[in-house]
C-alpha cells in the first residue's frame, strides 16, 4: 500500500497504557493497546462506547483530560519535518515539538462539529489559525488556502460560507468545515473520530465518501474510530477491534468481516441487522460493558463471553495469536492450550 | 443591528412612562405627606405656624392639586431638567444630586475598578488550576468575602485606621482640607481616604465575581472546542486566551449595564457608616422622611439607568456575540 520506500510505520503504537486519578478511584482506560499505521493506509478502530477508542487518539496526540496519564508503552511516531522517528509517549506534552506535530503532522476530525467549533469565532478564523500556526504567511494567502480549503472539502460558495459562524452551517457542512481545517496544515495522519456518529444519515455516507476520496488523493494515513461496523467496511482495509481498552483482534477488513475470529468481534456483527439475510434474528451482548473502575481480571470479555473454554478464562489473559495470515485475536479457543 | 437598536430604544419610552406613573403611585401610598410631618415637629417644638403659612407651603409643592395634575407637574418639570425640590433640606432636587453625584461616581469606579483587577486574575487562575492550593485559598478568602457584611468591614477598617495610624478614616477628606479649594494636597488627601471606601465595597463583590469568574471559564474549559484548539497545536495560554475566556466573559457583559444604577444606589449603608458625601444616604433618607420629590427624581433616575444599562449590555452582547446578532 504504501508508496515510501521505506518499510518503518508512520507511527508505531506499543503497549500502551493509560489511568486517570479520580477521587472514586483509579481508572484504567487503556491496559497495553498496540498498533501500527503505514504511511497513506486507512485504519479502522471498532469498539463500543467505554473501550478507550477516543482515549488512544487523545493520548497520541497527548491532549489526555486532567488526571489523565501514559503510565507505559511507546508511540512511534515518524515525523514529517526531518523523517525522525520520535516517542510521542515520552515528549514534554507542553514543548513546541509536541505542539507543531499536533495539527501539523496528526490532525484530528471530531464527533460534533457544532461544538468542536467556537461559536464566537468565524469558520474563517478559526481554520486560518491552523494555517498560520504551522505556516506563517500573510492574511491574504491565509484566506485564499481556507476558501481553497472550503473548496476542496465540497462547500458550494466558500468564500461567502468561510465568514460564516459553525451555527449558521448545516451539519453536514459543518462537518466538511471540520475536514477542511483537519487538512489545512497538510497532516500525514487524519484520526476522525465517530466523524459521522452526529449526522442525518443520508448526509453520512456522502462524509464518509469525501473522507475516503481525500484520503486516496492526498495519501493521508487514515485512523477511523467509530463503534459502527458499517462505517468501516468500505473506508479502511485493516481493522483493530478494541475491548476494555485492549486490542483483542486485528485483521484485513475482509477478514475480520468474514471470519472474525475473537466471541466479541462475533457477537458484534450478529449484533447488527443484515439486508441480505432478514430472517435472522438479531443477538444482542449479554450484559454490559464492566465499570473501568473494577475490571475483570484475565480475559477482559470472559463476563459476556458465551463460549468460555474453562476457568482459565478468569484467571489468565490469552495471547494475540496470528489466526490465519495478518490476522490476530486474543482469545483461548485459538491457542494450543486452548483447543 | 442599527434596526434593533432603534426599536429598543423606542421601546424603552413606554417602559419609562409606566416606571415613572408606578414610583409616583407609590410615593403618594403612605398617609399623610412631608408638610403634615414637617409642621407636627415644628409644633411640638413650640412653634406656631398660621393657616397661610400651611396653604403658601402646600401650593408650593403642588399638595393640593389633584394627583394627576401633581404627576404632570412633576414629570414635565423632569422633562425639562428640573426635578423638584426637597422640603426637608430646603434646596432644589437638582443641587442636592449634582453635589454628590461626582464623589458616588469616583468611589464606585474606584471600588469596580479594584474589584475587576483582583477578581478576574484570581478567578481564571482558580479555574486554569482547579483543586491546586492556591485555588482553595481563594475559595477560602471569597467565601469569607461575601459572608462578611460590608459595613462590619468598614466599622473593622476605621478603627484600624484611628488605632494603628492614627488617622480619622470617615468621610473623604480630612478636616483641614474639607472646605478648602482643590490643590496637590487636597487631592492626595482624597486618595489617602478613598482607598477604605474602595476596598470596603469593593470587597463583597470581588468575592462574588472571582466565584462567577471560576465557574464561567470551568464552564469553558470542558467545551469540545477547547479540544480542537489544543488538537490543533496552539499555545494553551493564547488558547485559553482567545476562546474560554473569550466565551466566558458573555455573562459578565450581559450584566456589566446593571452597573449604572448601583452607581447612584450603591453601597448606602456603608455611606452611612463612613459618612461619605454619596447620593446613597441621601436615597435613604428621602425615603425616611417622605420627601417626595427628592425621593421619587432618585426613584426615577435608578429605573431609567436600570434601562438605560440593560440597552447597553443588550448590544454590547450582541455586538461580541454572534449567536445573539443573527437570531
């Protein structure tokens, strides 16, 4: 896939883990999640609400909540100024280098873009600001990038709608304004996160194709998060599944829509109607997902889980083993011990 | 814009005339009027005041026309910048509010000024830095703020002044500089005594505004833009600077026009206890002594500027909020 003639990922996820302080308690919202992305691929991160999608996207950019802190793991990251790779886990979230990879070199597009724009400040200023923050140049050529931007992005009329505020834009316009500022800086990763969770549905499909598109045109390495298995399986072409900020299964897309091979990633997709098949009733998970305060120790689905192999489900946690080629899953009915 | 600011000014003359017939209403409910009061004193004092003398006082002050034709007297002579005169201190309403007009004005933008200054340094560092040691000490100092009564402060004040410096801290000048003309002295001896005044009514609502302040920008700060900003790479403070606190000052404008009639009526206790030359004793005692048209000009005067502000926060807000303009 990817055209670099070097094989190192863009960025390299390693072991990573979070907890937060709270005065209830600790909590632990990822517990050792790994991942990689090459330059110009389109990943997707599937998981319920709660398992720390939005989490890892927050931590690689290290704008985690107060409270919030990388206890171990690394991400490396090769960076788009001298080809460095750098550990964005260990950097000073406060320096200048942290701060000219946000937005410069990893951009992100949110869930709500009504709220994810300042209400006070025009679409124009807020993305010149992106421009002019990783490439100074003069007002002028900062309003011609953004209405090039506006453009680019799909917006009919871009520099009447650029001196628009984020409420006077439909949803779906605004969510392409998000986009356009996401790409201002000319990002090598784009992390959209539920990018299509807050839009009328026929107006999804159109973002996720505009998504789609510039990625391929731009070579934009793409980090997809959503909790919805639809929006992934013609955007990206390998998955990670997460659980209770784990990663339990990986896998080319196709495969892991058609042999996934962890329960969780089985009960997921029996979880969501099918048009092909109308007959089939729908299975929805037993239970709920655990209190990240207490959480379960060994198998982090053995709670739900309905085809446990035994105890030692509750004791150990299984090893992410390669199930068929680039496709893994942590779960005992693939180890050797297991079967 | 322009539209809106003219139909609410044009909806402000209605309102005005409304106010103005209710605080005339109202003036007029208790028995009995500052005359019969005046001549009840007079007569217990000894002094014989003959019939005419009663008639010439109340056709001066208009006491026996028909309440209607007082009310129109009243407003028109208000119309045309003349608002009356006051029985019981013998002048024309006029003089009596000129003359402490100016001193009100500087106390209160001395005490608003230095409330400002502490308060929103204080507030957004408390929130920037929530649960830190310094955020609970000013909690601790704010909330020790509003439940000190003010005049209690200023009582405490004085009696540091005169103990540790010897000084008589009541009132705004020093006997010797009182009825002189103004000069260098003169003036720093205002400024050695307007301090007290100011840090005494400033206090309560410092106190007050570093609570907003704190809860407005924690407001903020939580707000999924503040996430975006940061995604973006901006520096926190410039961010800080340019969107939550931006955002958060909205309620402070919505309310800053409250302001102009607390000029005029605020902080009469503490007047009173430091027996400053302010209009708001003046208030206080026009309402005791049911001197009518002093009473009612000042009645007036604090609903028009009530009205005169809300306006001025109205736009104010529009002109920094976008949200307001375009609905």
């Amino acid at each position: 896939m990817s055209t670099e003639a070097t094989d190192a990922p863009l960025i390299d996820v390693e072991n990573l883990s979070v907890v937060i302080d709270r005065d209830e308690g600790v909590v632990r919202p990822l517990n050792g999640v790994s991942f990689r992305i090459d330059a110009g691929q389109a990943v997707g991160i599937v998981g319920e609400s709660g398992c720390g999608k939005t989490m890892t996207s927050n931590a690689l950019l290290r704008i985690l909540p107060p409270g919030a802190k990388i206890t171990s793991g690394h991400i490396r990251y090769r960076r788009k100024l001298d080809e460095q790779v750098v550990d964005l886990a260990t950097i000073d979230s406060g320096s200048a280098e942290m701060r000219q990879i946000r937005g410069g070199d990893i951009s992100m597009i949110f869930q709500e873009p009504m709220t994810a724009f300042s209400p006070v400040h025009t679409i124009h200023n807020q993305i010149a600001e992106m421009i002019q923050l990783h490439d100074p140049m003069d007002d002028q050529a900062a309003r011609r990038r953004v209405v090039e931007l506006l453009d680019l992005v799909g917006i009919s009329g871009p520099d009447e709608r650029a001196d628009d505020y984020a409420f006077q834009l439909s949803g779906g316009m605004r969510q392409r304004a998000m986009i356009a500022m996401a790409l201002a800086s000319k990002p090598r990763l784009l992390i959209a996160d539920e990018p299509t969770t807050a839009l009328d549905v026929t107006v999804q499909a159109r973002v996720l194709k505009l998504i789609q598109r510039l990625q391929r045109e731009l070579g934009l390495a793409l980090m997809l998060i959503t909790h919805d298995l639809g929006v992934i399986a013609h955007t990206v072409e390998y998955v990670y599944v997460m659980y209770l900020g784990q990663v339990i299964e990986e896998g080319p897309v196709v495969e892991i829509f058609d042999n996934p091979a962890h329960p969780y990633t089985q009960a997921l997709l029996h979880s969501i109607p099918s048009l092909t098949n109308k007959d089939k009733r729908l299975e929805p998970i037993e239970g709920s997902v655990p209190s990240a305060f207490a959480l379960p120790t060994g198998c982090p689905f053995h709670t739900r889980c309905t085809k446990q192999v035994g105890d030692k489900c509750k004791r150990q946690m299984p090893a992410h083993v390669e199930v068929s080629k680039g496709h893994y899953a942590s779960c005992f009915i693939h180890t050797e011990e297991g079967s | 814009m322009l539209n809106y600011i003219i139909r609410r000014v044009l909806l402000m003359i209605p309102t005005l005339v409304a106010i103005s017939v209710l605080i005339f209403i109202i003036i007029q409910l208790p028995p009995g009027d500052i005359i019969t009061s005046r001549l009840q004193e007079l007569q217990a004092e000894g002094q014989d005041i003959s019939e005419e003398q009663i008639e010439a006082l109340r056709a001066r002050y208009n006491l026996n026309d028909p309440l209607h034709i007082q009310y129109f007297k009243w407003i028109g002579g208000i119309l045309v910048g003349n608002m009356g005169y006051s029985v019981m201190y013998g002048q024309s309403v006029n003089n009596l509010i000129w003359e402490r007009l100016g001193f009100t004005l500087l106390i209160t933008f001395s005490a608003t000024l230095l409330t400002w200054l502490i308060a929103f340094p204080v507030g957004v560092y408390s929130a920037l830095r929530q649960y830190s040691v310094l955020d609970y000490a000013a909690t601790l100092m704010a909330f020790v703020g509003l439940a000190t009564p003010n005049f209690l402060l200023a009582l405490v004040l004085m009696y540091l002044g005169y103990e540790w410096f010897g000084i008589a801290v009541g009132g705004l000048f020093s006997p010797e500089y009182a009825s002189a003309d103004w000069s260098m002295g003169k003036l720093g001896d205002l400024l050695a005594h307007l301090w007290i005044p100011a840090v005494v009514i400033g206090m309560g609502g410092t106190a007050g505004m570093v609570r907003i302040m704190r809860a407005n920008l924690l407001d903020e700060l939580g707000k999924p833009y503040v996430t975006t900003a940061l995604a973006k790479g901006l520096h926190p403070i410039r961010l800080v600077i340019k969107y939550p606190l931006r955002i958060a000052l909205n309620p402070f404008i919505s309310t800053v026009g409250w302001m102009l009639p607390h000029l005029i009526s605020g902080a009469a206790i503490i007047a009173v206890v430091l027996s400053l030359p302010t209009t708001g004793p003046l208030l206080l005692d026009s309402l005791k002594n049911q001197d009518m048209y002093l009473a009612g000009s000042f009645l007036l005067m604090l609903s028009a500027l009530t009205v005169i502000g809300t306006l001025l926060s109205d736009i104010l807000l529009a002109i920094t909020d976008p949200r307001i303009r375009y609905e």
